[in-house]
C-alpha cells in the first residue's frame, strides 16, 4: 500500500481526494502548510507528494525544493495555476509532474502511478515500447508492427529514448535538445519538431491526433504508455 502526502489548504478539495485516493487503496496523510508539508515529509517518508502550490504560509515551490534537497520522493504538482511558467518553475523545482486542476481523476490516479512506477525501476527504464500494434526495442533499436519492420533513425531512436526513460511525465524541450543534439544545439527547436512529427508518423495510429507521443504546449513532450491512454479514455 503506497502512501500519499496531500498538500492542500483546501479542506474541500483534500476530502475529495483523500476519497479518491482511499478508495485506489493509497493511505493519505495530510498538510494543509507549507510547514507542515515538510514536518510531514520528514517524519512520515511517504511514498509520492501531492502538492498545491498556492499554499496559506508560503510556495509550494519552496516545499518542493526544500524537499528535493534531501528526497527523490516523486512530487506531483496539482494546482489550479494554468500559466506555463508556473509548470516550469515547478518541473525545475524538481517536481515529477504536474496535473491542473480541475482534475479528471483517472488521469490524476495514472499520473501518481506512472510517478511512483518511475520511482520504484529507478535507473532501469523499460526497453520496451507498445504503440499498440507495434512495438519499439530500444535496446535493440528494432521496431516492429503488423506490416513488418519500420525504420526508426538514430536520431528518433535517441528522442524516443530520452522520453523513454521518463514515460509518462514531461520531458521538458531543452533537456531533449540538450540530451539528444547537445549544448551548443539548444536552439534548435525546429530539429525537434520535425523529429517528433517523423516519429509520429511512423507510430501513431493517427499522427494528427497523437494519443502516444502527447505536446506539452511551452513545456516538452510526454510519452503516454498504453495503461495511461487507456485511463485518460476512460475517464
Ligand atoms: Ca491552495
């Protein structure tokens, strides 16, 4: 049973996701401040933080970075903050990913366990990849669907790769860039487009409408794995 520190200061909003969460058979402990949120932390070391981050006594930036500071417990923001330097400044903060409210609960529920699944395989990511009928080795560089052998360059094996090894969460467009193309390449946001768009084409089933390789407007892309489509479709 996997534990969950909700960081709200709304007693409304902690009660209906304490309800959700219970009935996912999570057990929550609850801060309603900042400076609970971090006595909490410390005392409890519970398995994913769910933090807002407007929050009475202070930001849930500053939480989130206080944490970092000693924890690799997965943080998942959740706040009603739409604007894009926001999510930024929580990603770079060292959140693992952020859900705005409101919320759906199954793409909330999915989140927390593709958070936590990152956490637990650590360094190892999964090789693996299914994009319904096909499926990608990394390792190998194979790919494979129902018409035989697709062929993925090295570059797109790199990218898919890099979103790999975070499945599920944003990976912001810098770290792709810096990872992929290298520091002197952080500009050149245009390769990385016109990557995503080729991978795309080549694995989703409707490139148009992506459901695998997702735009994080401002931010990055998320790679979905099959389990979190099918909860987003559900909900
Ligand atoms: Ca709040």
């Amino acid at each position: 049973m996997h534990q969950v520190l909700l960081i709200e200061d709304e007693p409304e909003i902690r009660r209906v996701l304490r309800v959700l969460l219970e009935s996912e058979n999570y057990r929550c402990i609850e801060a309603d401040t900042a400076l609970r949120a971090e006595i909490e932390t410390r005392s409890h070391k519970p398995d994913v933080l769910l933090i807002d981050l407007g929050l009475p006594d202070g930001d849930g930036l500053t939480v989130i970075r206080r944490v970092r500071a000693w924890s690799t417990v997965p943080i998942v923001v959740l706040s009603a903050r739409t604007m894009e330097e926001q999510k930024v400044a929580a990603l770079d903060a060292g959140a693992d990913d952020y859900v705005t409210k409101p919320f759906s609960a199954p793409e909330l529920l999915a989140r927390l366990r593709a958070a936590l699944r990152r956490h637990v395989s650590g360094a190892a990511p999964t090789s693996l990849l299914q994009f319904g009928p096909i499926r990608v080795d990394l390792a190998r560089r194979e790919s494979r669907g129902s018409g035989g052998e697709i062929h993925l360059t090295p570059l797109e094996y790199r990218v898919l790769g890099c979103l790999a090894r975070q499945a599920g969460a944003i990976v912001m467009q810098r770290q792709l860039l810096r990872e992929v193309w290298g520091p002197e390449r952080m500009d050149d946001s245009r390769s990385l487009r016109v990557c995503i768009k080729n991978l795309r084409g080549k694995l989703e089933p409707d490139p148009r409408r992506p459901r695998y390789l997702v735009t994080e407007t401002g931010l990055g892309y998320r790679l979905r794995p099959d389990e979190e489509a099918r909860a987003d479709a559900a909900g």
